[in-house]
C-alpha cells in the first residue's frame, strides 16, 4: 500500500481564546491517496473548511499530527511549505478571489509569477491554461468583467497552470447556478480522471459529493460516522 | 517572485488607487521642490562667491591690523593716553564710517614680519587718486579697490594683476567702459590712462598706468584694481613733500605665509599674532561671515522642507495601510500561493520607495525648470549689476541626494504597513468576507 499524499491524524483546532474559544475542529482523521477525489461534506459551520485549510498547509493544526507523503507538516521548514502550496497545491474557492482590475491572463499567471518563473513561459503555460478551459479569447479581458461561471473557470485555470498535484475546491458550486455548477463540477472531475490530479472538494451539496470517489461527513467538528459513504444513494448517471 | 515582478507589481499597485497615490506624491513633491530650491540657491550663491574669491590668490594672505583695546570699554572710561603708541586713523574702505583702529607704525611691521610662519609683510596703503581720464574724453572719479591684489578677479578680458610686474597695472570694472570711452571690455586692453593725484603740497600730477584687465562688477567692494608698483608710485606722490620726521602709519598690512600651511598652522599664527596684539584675518575669515549668513538661511528653509518630508511620510504609512487593508484577500491568496513573508514585504516596501522616487523625481525636476527661470530672469534684471550670478544653480549630485533621501524617508515610512501585510494570515484573509 502507497503512502498517502496527505494524511490527518486526529486532528484538532480551536479558534480564539478564554471564554472566546471555539473547537471548530475536535479530532479528525482522514487519509488522501493520490489520484482519488473525495468530498468533505457538512452543514455550514460544521468546520469543513478549517479541515480543508489544515489540510492545505494554510494553517497549523492544536492538535494531532498532518502528514504530507509520509514526513510531518510541523517538520517541514517554512520554505518547504510555500514551495508545496505554490507547486503541488492547487486552490479554487467560492469567492473566486480575482484582482478585479487585472486581466484574466495575469491573474492566471500568478502562481508562476510567486514561483518566479519568466514573463515568455508564463504566458505561454497562462495561455495554454486558458484554452483548456476555453477561455483563451477573455485572456486580455478584466476579470471583473466575465461572468460567474467563467470567473470560475479562470480560478480553475489559476489553480491548474502549475500543474499541481491536488486541487482545493472549497464549495466550487456555491456561487454558480445550477447549469454552471454542472459545467464547473465536469471539468474537476474530468482533471481528476484525465490527469490524475487529486480533488478535495468542501460542500454541502449532496450531489456533488456523490460525484466523488469518497466522502467524509463532518458534524459539529467530528466525524459523523453514522453517515456511512454507503448510505449515499449516488444518482443515476453520476461517475461511479 | 523575482525582482523585477516585485518592482513592476508595485508600481502597477500603486497606480491602483490613482487619487490616493496622487494625493500622497503632491505632499511629498513639495518637500522634495523646496529641498531642491534651497540647495540649489546654496550652490548658487557659493559658487559665486568662490568665483569672486578664488582661493588661488589669497589663501597666503592674512590681513593684519592692530586690535582695539579690549579692555576699553565704555564703562571703564577712555583709555589713559600713551604717546608711543601711533595715533589712531580713521580706516577708509569696508570699515564703520566714523570708526578709528589703531595704526601700524614701521616696528609693528618688523614685529609681524619676525613673527614665525610669515614669510613677508607689506603695509596696505590706501591711495586716494582725484581722477581717472582715457584719450582726453573728460576726467572721472576714480574709486580705489583696496582687496584687489587679495583677490583673483572674475575677468571679463585680458588678464590679473602682476605685482612682480614693473610696469604701472590697472584693472578697470566693466561699469567704468562706457564713461571712458571702450567700446568693448577687449579694446580697453592695452591702453594707457591716466590718473591723476594730488601730492602733499595739493599740487595734482599725472600718472600713466595701462589697462591689463576688465573685471566683472564684484561684491568685495566696487572700484579699479591697482598693482603693487602703480600704488607704490601713487603713494610716493601723495606723500611727496611731507614733512620730515613724520612717522609713517598704515591702517593695515598684509602678510604672506607658507602657501602649503595647514589649516591649524594658519590658525597658530592668528593665535601668535593675537598675543602680540594684531588682529589677522584670512580672506577666507572675512567671506566666512557672509557664507555663514546664507548657511542659516538656507539651513531654515531647509528645516522647513524636511518637516513637510516628514508629514509626507505620514502620508505614506496612511495610503499603504489603507491599500493593505484594501488588498487583505490578494496578500492571502499571494501567501496561500506560496509566497512568503519577505517577498510580501518587499512588495509594499517597493511600494512605498516608488511612491518616494515619484514625488521627489517630480520635485526636483519642476524646481529646476522654475529656478532656472527664476535664475535668468533675476540675472538680468535684479543681480544685472552682478555679471555671473545665477542665484539658482544645480548640482546634479545634491539632487541625487535629495532623491535618495526622499526615497530612504519613503522606505522607513513603508515598514510599518509592509510589516503588517507581510504578517497576515493567509486564512483570516481569506474567511474576511
Ligand atoms: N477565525 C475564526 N475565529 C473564530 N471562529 C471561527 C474562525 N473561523 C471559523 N470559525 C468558526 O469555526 C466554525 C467552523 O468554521 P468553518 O470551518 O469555516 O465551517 P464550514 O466551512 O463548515 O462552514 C464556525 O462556527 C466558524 O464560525
Ligand atoms: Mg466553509
């Protein structure tokens, strides 16, 4: 059996402190293996996110440990870490996150731009990102002026351009309609099956987490074990 | 992120907020514009000063006089009487008018010169000649400059003064052209003149002296130059039926030391000069007094530049808090990304130089377009009277620094909200909604 890409060991985290402080996180553990998507599912609060940050290396866990191949997180050195956020990591989010007044190209381009890689090759791997995900003629576009779904797809494009070998998608969906969504879900899962990239993805949606390979529920900040992934009925015609 | 990105993103950045930065550069644009005036008018005046006394031709020279009586104060009454003492003469020009020093007598001469570290002594005598008259075109009154052979002139024709020289040289101020007859400062080289002078006895006599340079009006007392031989000779005119056994006085005396004397030499025979009772001055101890007046003002207006550097900088940490409290989500998604502290810091850093750099690239550029303006017109209309005075000048270097100043106030200004940006949590940046 291979090591896991990423591996959490009953982790915990708290927030504030005193008579302020809140277990958002009280002991969870999970495995990642690398290839698979999985779904970390949960009502809003529940502290989906806060596992995905931990799992992301966005933030130290209080408690247990977080494994990436293997070697602890806490004994990785600092630069360590943003090399493996900024290369191996990919990141989509709800809120998109787009410099509004920069074009789509340069906002794509920014992981490479921290990498330090060159103005020619950025813009060839930015353009090249684009034009997977069919947005290459908005290239020179403001990103404030494109719509949801394509906002989306340049995140996408932003999280995909350094070839990363996992992508966060911290509720993809929320901010899209329906037919969008399903538009922005496709393309994930078809990264997932045609590149092998590894998909974590935080939702609520249980259709979407249907879609993936694995899902783990989280209540109040534990695992909720009596949600079984089998007690999933996935929905016809949905990647099996 | 590579060096470059960091400087090209933090320009792009701070062109973001074009009102805020704006507002920001124009405080720092007028520190920077009256840094740049100030220095400029400092280099102004003393390159012009310098060009009116070249160190050249009087760095050797002291000017020595006897010192009044400290203890002679009003209170104490008139000093009691002392018939060896030389009478007192009434100094003529650059002095107080009504006001007496004591003269040098002949021993007083051999007391200086024996004096260590001077090299010679000559007693200043100070000529009054009636007239000044060229070709028979009507005689003019003729004002004696007694700095002249101390000074090395601003010409603007022929050459100095030679002392060495056997022939009677006289050195004509440009104001005196026209009255005489030149034309030109170049046709008056040459010709002879003739000055006319009174003897003892007030019979006038008539003494040729060729004109060897025109000089540029100057600030160390107006009038023609004379050299050595031709005050000599005019002396020897005036005093030409005097009396004998009149003691020869003199109001000052110049005396020469080493060329080579250090600066704490120098001051050494100003010391020993002092205990002897002889006030002795260096020519430049007698500009130093006039530049120290222009240090203090020029050192006032740039006080003044400096606070409005300072409220600038102000201006500065504000427009860069604001901006990083505006960018929380990039700066997180940029540390989400992987880039690390440093670099964010050095972003705002840039930032914050660059805002710096404009305001006083701005600054310095505009004062020198206005002071140069100023400079020319002034030159030709208020200084006309001071051939070669550009009371604004500007040397490359001082605007270099200003710069650079301007640019260091900048970066301190930017640590405080580089430091904030650079220690932002990827994850509260990111939740901040
Ligand atoms: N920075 C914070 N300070 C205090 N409480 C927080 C902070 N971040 C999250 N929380 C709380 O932790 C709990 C879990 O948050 P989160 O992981 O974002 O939930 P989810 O993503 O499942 O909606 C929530 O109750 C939230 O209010
Ligand atoms: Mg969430």
């Amino acid at each position: 059996m291979t090591v896991p890409v990423l591996s959490a060991q009953n982790i915990g985290k708290s927030y504030g402190s005193g008579a302020n402080r809140f277990d958002a996180l009280k002991g969870v553990s999970v495995d990642i293996r690398a290839g698979e998507s999985i779904a970390i599912v949960g009502k809003s609060g529940s502290g989906k996110s806060t596992l995905m940050h931990l799992l992301a290396l966005l933030d130290d866990p209080d408690s247990g440990a977080l494994l990436v191949e293997g070697t602890d997180a806490k004994k990785l050195k600092g630069k360590e870490v943003n090399r493996l956020r900024n290369q191996d990591f990919g990141f989509v989010f709800q809120q998109f996150f787009l410099t509004a007044n920069a074009s789509v190209l340069d906002n794509v381009v920014l992981p490479l731009k921290i990498a330090g890689v060159g103005p020619k090759e950025r813009r060839a791997r930015g353009m090249k990102a684009l034009e997977q995900l069919e947005l290459a003629d908005k290239a020179k576009n403001k990103a404030m002026n494109l719509s949801g779904g394509q906002k989306q797809r340049a995140v996408i494009a932003r999280a995909l351009v350094n070839n990363p070998k996992v992508i966060f998608a911290d509720e993809p969906t929320g901010n899209l309609d329906t037919t969008t969504g399903a538009v922005v879900e496709d393309i994930l899962f078809s990264l997932n099956r045609d590149k092998g990239i590894t998909l974590i993805i935080v939702t609520h949606d249980i259709d979407l987490a249907a879609r993936c390979d694995r899902q783990i529920f989280i209540r109040d900040g534990l695992e909720d074990v009596t949600r079984s992934p089998e007690a999933i009925e996935k929905p016809a015609g949905a990647h099996a | 992120m590579k060096f470059v990105d960091i400087i090209t993103t933090a320009i792009a950045n701070s062109f973001r907020s074009k009102l805020r930065t704006g507002l920001t550069v124009i405080a720092i644009f007028i520190g920077a514009f009256t840094l740049t005036i100030t220095s400029g008018i400092g280099t102004g005046v003393t390159s012009y000063i310098n060009s009116q006394v070249s160190a050249i031709g009087a760095a050797d020279v002291l000017t020595v006089s006897k010192a009044g009586d400290a203890t002679a104060t009003a209170d104490d009454g008139p000093a009691p009487y002392d018939p060896d003492k030389a009478t007192a003469i009434s100094l003529g020009n650059g002095s107080r008018p009504g006001s007496t020093i004591q003269a040098l007598t002949d021993a007083d001469l051999g007391t200086i010169e024996a004096t260590s570290g001077i090299v010679g002594v000559d007693p200043a005598v100070q000529v009054t000649p009636d007239y000044i008259e060229y070709d028979d075109s009507g005689k003019f009154e003729l004002t004696v400059n007694a700095a002249a052979t101390l000074t090395t002139a601003d010409l603007a024709a022929g050459e100095q003064l030679d002392n060495e020289s056997t022939t009677d040289q006289i050195l004509l101020p440009t104001t005196y052209l026209d009255t005489l007859g030149f034309s030109t400062p170049e046709s008056a080289i040459g010709e002879t003149v003739t000055i006319g002078i009174a003897d003892f006895a007030g019979t006038q006599q008539q003494v040729p002296a060729t004109v060897v340079g025109v000089q540029n009006e100057t600030i160390l007392g107006a009038g023609a130059g004379l050299n050595q031989p031709l005050t000599d000779r005019l002396h020897a005119v005036e005093l030409s039926g005097t009396p004998a056994g009149a003691p020869q006085s003199y109001a000052t005396a110049t005396a020469r030391f080493d060329l080579d004397a250090s600066d704490a030499e120098i001051t050494a025979i100003k010391a020993d000069l002092a205990d002897q009772g002889y006030a002795a001055q260096t020519v430049a101890d007698q500009i130093g007094s006039f530049e120290t007046v222009i240090n203090v003002i020029i050192g006032v207006l740039n006080a003044f530049a400096v606070i409005a550097l300072i409220a600038a900088g102000f201006g500065i940490i504000n427009t860069l808090l604001m901006s990083v409290q505006e960018r929380t989500r990039e700066i997180g998604l940029m540390k989400a990304m992987g880039m690390n502290g440093g670099r964010v810091y050095a972003l705002f850093s840039t930032e914050a130089v660059f805002i710096g750099f404009l305001g006083s690239a701005l600054g310095a550029l505009v004062a020198v377009g206005v002071g140069s303006l100023v400079s020319n017109i002034l030159a030709t209309t208020v200084f006309e009277n001071l051939p070669g005075l550009q009371v604004v000048q500007f040397a490359p270097s001082s605007i270099a620094i200003i710069i650079g100043v301007v640019m260091l106030i900048a970066f301190l200004a930017g640590t405080l909200p580089a430091r904030a940006a650079a220690r932002q949590n990827p994850i509260d940046a990111l939740r901040y909604e």
